[in-house]
C-alpha cells in the first residue's frame, strides 16, 4: 500500500536526522551514531552512542510489520476477520431487509470496535507507564519486535528496528533525573481498524524542579496474538 493512500493520522511522519559521525565505541566494526534524544533540556546536551544501520523505507504492509511474522511465526487475524464477518453480513442483511438481523449485526460491530478501542488504549497506557518510570524492562516488552518498528523523539530523526529503538530508550531511562515523571495526556484521541490501532495526544511531561514543556504524540500499535504493541512513536515539540 502506498504511504499516500494512507489516512492521514496513519501516514508516518519522517524529520531530517542530524546525524554527528563519530569514531565507533563499544560497537566494533560497525558505524557509530551519535543521536541526541532531546525529551527535555536535560538530555538535549547528552549525545550517545547508537549503533547505526542503514534506514529502510517503512512499508505500511501489514504482513511486514506484524511482529509474529518478522519472528517467522504466523499471525493471527481472527479479529479482522469477525469484523468483515459481521461487516460482510451486515451489507446482505440490509439488502435482504432482515433490518432485526441488520440491528444486531450494527450492534455486534460497535461493541466489537469499542472494545478494540479500550484495548489499543490500555496498551498506550502501559506504554506511558514504562515512560513515566524509566522501566526498560517494561519497554522492551510492550513493543513489537521487528526491523520496521521506529521512533522519533523530539528534535531527533527516525530510529529504525528493535534493538536500536530500545538503545535509544535505554538512554531516555538511563538519564540523569529522578522518575517517575510526571507525564499528563491531554487531547487524547484513538483510532482503530482491524489489526492496527493508533493513539494521538499531548504529552506535558514534568521532573522535579523543571518542565520538558508539550510534546504532541503519536503512537501506533498492532495486534498480534490478540495482543497490542506499540510498533510507532512519534513526539515533536510544541510551542507552549
């Protein structure tokens, strides 16, 4: 699927990264990159080291993304296929005029996608909970793993595959404040269609003693397994 036949909350969103080549450490034989993770003013001065591979192009094919597959493990679709089940049945049920049946149907596919609804943000949630505690543990284990999961945190580029995304949220965890943070969510929105489901919201994260001011956030989530995992998050400042 092209990017530009995308929705628009679901097109991914590139920034050019700076990148500052340096000599390799702790990496060897492999390019060094030093990222600056700028959550705040207190790691907008502490540059890193993150191992560098080159960036592949995201492809919004689902069947690429979906983390059971890129482990050579199947996936499962059984609720994308209940809800062209349904969706399916509906269609015939009102060209039938079985409006009873079509009532129930309409009914089913709301609690269906209400309930997915709850889930993709229950899973934000956690995500937002291994944030707030600087908990790398949690992190890894509520992100989908794959070469096509990508962050981008505020005033970086992209960060492309699993083990470099959670290199990069090492550094977040490991930096130099005291957690739990105070992080708010405001404007909280959530979409859902079949297996991918995305949250946008604004994040107003505080430490003791300072503020990192308003980030607007983007996070998009899979289901695998009947779970849900961040595969995308996306955080840009924004002017207070």
């Amino acid at each position: 699927m092209a990017v530009s036949s995308l929705p628009r909350g679901l097109r991914p969103l590139c920034t050019p990264l700076p990148f500052l080549w340096s000599s390799p450490s702790g990496f060897p034989g492999s390019t060094a990159l030093r990222v600056s993770l700028v959550r705040g003013p207190l790691l907008s001065s502490a540059l890193r080291k993150v191992q560098h591979s080159k960036p592949s192009m995201y492809s919004w094919n689902i069947a690429r993304v979906r983390s059971g597959e890129a482990e050579g493990n199947p996936s499962t679709e059984g609720m994308m296929m209940d809800e062209q089940t349904l969706q399916r049945d509906l269609e015939i049920a009102i060209k039938e005029e079985d409006y009873a049946r079509a009532a129930k149907l309409r009914d089913d596919l709301r609690v269906l996608h209400e309930d997915s609804k709850a889930s993709v943000l229950a899973a934000n949630a956690r995500f937002y909970h291994a944030f707030r505690n600087g908990d790398l543990a949690a992190m890894q284990s509520i992100w989908a793993k794959g070469e096509n999961v990508y962050v981008i945190h505020p005033g970086a580029g992209r960060i492309s595959g699993y083990d470099l995304v959670m290199g990069s949220w090492e550094i977040v965890c490991g930096a130099d404040y005291e957690f739990p943070l105070q992080i708010d969510l405001k404007n909280v929105e959530v979409h859902v269609r079949g297996d991918v489901g995305y949250v946008n919201c604004m994040e107003v994260v505080k430490t003791k003693g300072s503020s990192w001011g308003k980030q607007v956030a983007t996070n998009v989530f899979e289901r695998v397994d009947g779970q849900w995992y961040i595969c995308i998050h996306h955080a840009s400042h924004i002017d207070a």
